[in-house]
C-alpha cells in the first residue's frame, strides 16, 4: 500500500472505533441517566433501543445513498448528523431529548457505516482488501472494548455527559480527517 492509501485506511479505521465507541459505550450510562432524570430502566432503555433501531432501520439506505450520491458525502453527511446529534446528547434537558438525540445518531451512524465499507472495497486494492476490513473490524471492536471504558469512567466521575462530548470530538477529527 502506498501512503496515501495507508492514510484512508486509518482515517476509515478511526471512524470505524468512533462507531464502534459508541455503540456499546452507552450501555454503562443507564444508570446515571436514571437518577439524572429520576426515570427507571424502562424509559432509560430507550436511549439504548432507540439507537439501535434506527441504525437497523437507515443503513440499508444509507448505502444507497452513497452508492447513488457519493459515498465519501455521504459519509461526510453522516457524521455531521452524528455530530450534531452528540451535542443535543450531551446538553439533553431532558429524557425525552436525549432518547431523539439518540435516534439520529443512529440514522448518522447508519449512513456512515455502509458508506465506510464501501469506500474501504472501492478505493483498496483488491489484493489488499482482507487486511483493510480486518483492520476496519478490528477498529470496530476496539471501540466496542474501548467504549464501556470511558463510559465508566466519566460515570464514575459523575458526568455521563461527557461520554457524548467524546463523541463531538471523534466527530470532528473524522471529519477533519476524512477531508
């Protein structure tokens, strides 16, 4: 691979663990949103639920989108609506925002997702192209690893917030570094 193909491959890699932090890291929040919002299991789960199903729901068409407008915009769009959505989870004043927050970040993170991998397929070279998803996977299941981390650790300072802070910032860097 030659350089600038090495910098894709860790910029679609960031993006990659930024999802995959995401994605699990929320799961160690329950319990301080609960007595944040003085809501019980059955309405916090939503900010987990909500998440997953519109990331269930778009990513079919988030691919689509790519595949018929751009996957490198598209991608871009994505993360500015996961960008946008981590700051309203982040300054959330209530459930109810918090858990809508949620859902668009899993329509950002659905138009990201296929739009990742299909620029991972379209610009590596075929022969180079095990390594690159395995790498892409890989970043995924870091921020899988990574994600309950720093959830409990900003739990256990007492901030939750700042888990979706996080998010902002991987944003931003994935967008900076995707342009």
């Amino acid at each position: 691979m030659d350089r600038r193909t090495k910098a894709i491959v860790a910029t679609l890699c960031f993006v990659a663990l930024m999802i995959g932090t995401d994605f699990t890291g929320a799961l160690l929040l329950v319990v301080p949103i609960e007595h944040e919002f003085s809501v019980d299991i059955t309405i916090t789960q939503w900010v987990l639920n909500i998440y997953a199903l519109t990331f269930s729901m778009v990513i079919v068409s988030g691919g689509r989108l790519g595949d018929m407008f751009g996957r490198r915009r598209l991608l871009l769009i994505g993360l500015a609506i996961f960008f946008v959505a981590s700051i309203v989870c982040t300054v959330a004043p209530s459930i109810t925002w918090l858990i809508g927050a949620r859902a668009v970040q899993g329509v950002g993170s659905a138009i990201v997702w296929p739009c990742l991998i299909g620029l991972a397929m379209t610009v590596i070279d075929e022969k180079d192209r095990g390594l690159v998803m395995g790498l892409i996977i890989g970043a995924t299941a870091s921020g899988n690893v990574v994600g309950p981390v720093i959830a409990g650790v900003v739990s256990g300072v007492g901030e939750w917030r700042l888990f979706f802070l996080i998010n902002v910032i991987m944003a931003l860097v994935s967008a900076s570094l995707i342009l």
